[in-house]
C-alpha cells in the first residue's frame, strides 16, 4: 500500500525510518498522472530500493494568465495509479507548507533558464527550481527521475544540482508518446478533437528535420527550416518558438557539431500550450 505523507514532518520521519543504505528514488509530479509520469516510477523501482513520489501543483511555476486554476487534479486516478505501481509512498504537501505567506528566498538559474520556455514564461524555472530544490531538501533522495520531454526543465535542474552541491543524482526518462508521435501531456485533455487531429504534426516536424540530419544537414538554420516549414502545414498550430540548442548549454547553434543539437518547440493549439523537443546524437 502507498502510504500518504502530508505534511514535511511526516515526510522526514518517514526517510529517517528507512533502513541505512537504503536507495530512494524520487518522482516528483504536479498529478495528472499518465504513461510518462509511470514510466518514470518504473525507472525508480528499478534504480533505487524505494520510490517515494509526489503530487504538488505548484503555484510558483505559473504565470497570471496561465491554467492554474483549471490544471487537471484527478487526485483519486493519480492515488489508484501509483497504487498498482507499487510505489512506497506519496508526499501531497499543501501550498501553504511548502510556501509561508511571507516566503522571500527563490531558486534562480541565470543561464539554461533564459531562453526557449524561459524567454516566454518569465518566472517559470524559478517556481520550478525553488520547488524541486524544496523537494530534495524535505525528501533528502538519492536519486530523481524527470521526463525528457520537459527538456528545459530538466536541464534547469541538472544546473542547480551541479551549482549548488546537491547530493541527488539526476536521470532523464525517454518521452513516452501516443501512437501518432504526440509527446503525452497532462494538458493533452485540453484538446478539442479537431486540435487533437492537428496536434501530431509537431512531432512530424522534429522527425523531418532529423531526417535532415541523418541525410547529411549540419547547418542549424536550415534544419530549423525544414521542422518549422513542416509546422506551418498544419494551420491549427501556432508556432511559439522553433529552435536547435546545444543539448547541455541551451546555447543557440550555427552547426551541429558531435555534442548533437536538442530540436525545440512551442505552439498553441487554441489555448493550449504543447512543448516536445528530439536530441539529435553525435555525427
């Protein structure tokens, strides 16, 4: 049975109970949960001795104009979920526990943060990173496990753990995908179904602008424009960005040289933001 932990007390009895030696993996969520966010509990189970997860929707992480108020908090389907997985704990912290009214020390990476996401969510990665380093320091793991299709984030992350000496270890799960190439997403629900017919096309173009690639294409500008041309054929989509980044730095690329390229992308379908990005390998 997962045991639920509410409160941070009841999270460090909990760690401080586990038998010395112990390996915790962590899987940190905002719910939601579907085969991505299992496939990272899988990658826990099978890394670590104990999985503990949590459910948190962090209001830090969202702008004023973005979907707080309606993100999807199926909270009795995440539980059942994680149930059958077999995971060994849940933390479900209150907002208020997590951040005191008058809350004045924030988490701000000032380089992997800036562009891509970071250039159109300001305050973004500072909710996100104040809250994973929140999370590490109440649940004290020793390993966490994130989605690659959150790429930015988790380049963030790997930036604050370096920086600031945290003793976590940072694994990237692949990106699971619906059978048409759509990177699965909590906000997919969102999606009217004419929007869900059209959405497959962001994935269409990052795998042609990795054809590009595997052809011979190294010239960052011109790969951008195969994926962003095969994104404009599909006009229910907006494209918000369209970039090739160095896959560590974030840093824009003029090659793609052997450290590869991560291919980005932002659009709207309505009013629904989807990302999804593909690392280029070496060559």
């Amino acid at each position: 049975m997962t045991l639920i932990l509410r409160t941070i007390p009841q999270v460090r009895a909990w760690r401080k109970g586990l038998p010395a030696g112990t390996r915790l993996g962590f899987v940190p969520t905002m719910g939601a949960l579907h085969e991505g966010h299992m496939s990272l509990v899988a990658l826990s189970k099978a890394q670590a001795d104990r999985t503990i997860a949590s459910i948190f929707v962090n209001p830090l992480q969202f702008g004023p104009n973005e979907d707080l108020s309606r993100y999807p908090r199926p909270l009795e389907n995440d539980l059942a979920l994680l149930e059958a997985a077999g995971v060994d704990a849940l933390f479900l912290p209150a907002v208020e526990d997590l951040y005191p009214k008058d809350a004045s020390t924030f988490v701000v990476e000032e380089q992997v943060s800036l562009p891509l996401c970071g250039a159109f969510r300001p305050g973004h990665f500072r909710g996100v990173a104040t809250v994973v380093l929140k999370l590490f320091n109440i649940v004290a793991p020793d390993v966490a496990f994130f989605g690659q299709k959150d790429a930015q984030q988790c380049a963030v992350i790997a930036r604050m753990v370096r920086d600031l000496d945290v003793p976590v270890e940072i694994v990237r799960g692949p990106t699971l995908r619906e059978a048409d190439g759509l990177a699965m997403s909590s906000r997919n629900i969102y999606l009217s179904p004419e929007d869900r017919a059209a959405a497959p096309a962001i994935h269409r173009s990052l795998v042609a602008a990795e054809a590009a690639f595997a052809a011979g294409e190294r010239d960052a500008k011109r790969l951008v424009a195969v994926g962003r041309t095969v994104l404009a054929g599909e006009p229910r989509l907006k494209e918000q960005y369209w970039e090739a980044r160095h896959p560590a730095s974030l840093a824009p690329l003029v090659t793609v040289g052997p450290e590869g390229a991560l291919l980005a992308v932002a659009a709207y379908l309505g009013t629904t933001r989807l990302i999804d990005n593909l690392v280029l390998g070496a060559g």
